[in-house]
C-alpha cells in the first residue's frame, strides 16, 4: 500500500485525476447512476461502492477537492425542483464560499457526464437520491 497526497491509494482514480486537464470533468456518482450507459467516449468508470451506503459522494468529494484544481461544481436537481437536499447542503458546505456551484436537471446532468471532456465517473455506493456531482478541472498555474 503507498501513502499518498489526500489519502487516495486507488491508482486508477490517482491517474485519472493527474492527467485530466483544463476544463475535464470527473463524475462523482450515487451507487443508481447508470454509469455504464451514461458514460463519454473517454471516461473510465471505477466503482468504488462496496455496499449500500458506503463510501458516499460527500466522503469523495471530500478528499478529491483539497487534491485536485477544481473550477466548477455541478450538481442533479431533483425531479420535483426543489432547491436542494440535504446531500446538496452538504455538498454546497465542502465547495465553500468560493467555488461556483450549480445546478442542472437530471437530463442535462446526464448530458454533461456523456461528454468527451468527462475523465472519469467514480460510482459510491451512497444511496441518498440525487447525490451525484461533476466537478470541472481548473488550469494548473
């Protein structure tokens, strides 16, 4: 086992996030998104949920934000508009006050993680509904 930045050992989601660049997207999905189906032409899938609950997308995000250059968060709307969940508070909590966050209906949330720029989708086995976020890679500088 290797030690290494943020805690990540999992080599494939390391390379993934080390060679997206500018504007490539990494999917952080609940254990329902059909990543199989809802995938771009250059996306690796890793699935990470072992069992129902765990590791939850907020645990992810937690350890990939402090890691990575993040530009952009976006995530699912639910169905029936609200404003958000409690998985989008705490979402909205980790990206802090600096860190444009946004909020794109399931349809066009699935658009977004089918396109060419999308790197890699990391599937949780977090089961709150709507618990799915992109993050959008910054330029390093």
């Amino acid at each position: 086992m290797i030690d290494t930045a943020g805690g990540i050992t999992h080599p494939g989601i390391l390379s993934c996030l080390a060679s997206a660049g500018h504007f490539s997207q990494i999917v952080i999905s609940d254990g329902n998104f059909p990543a199989s189906v809802r995938r771009g032409p250059h996306t690796e899938v890793f699935y990470l949920g072992w069992r129902k609950g765990s590791p939850t997308v907020t645990e992810i995000l937690g350890v990939i934000l402090p890691l990575a250059r993040i530009q952009k968060v976006t995530m699912m709307q639910p169905l029936d508009g609200a404003a958000s969940t409690p998985v989008h508070d705490e979402i909205q909590q980790l990206a802090g006050p600096s860190l444009p966050v946004q909020l794109r209906d399931r349809w066009a949330f699935y658009e977004l993680a089918e396109s060419a720029t999308t790197a890699g989708i990391i599937v949780t086995g977090d089961d709150r509904r709507f618990a799915n976020v992109i993050v959008e890679m910054a330029p390093v500088l």
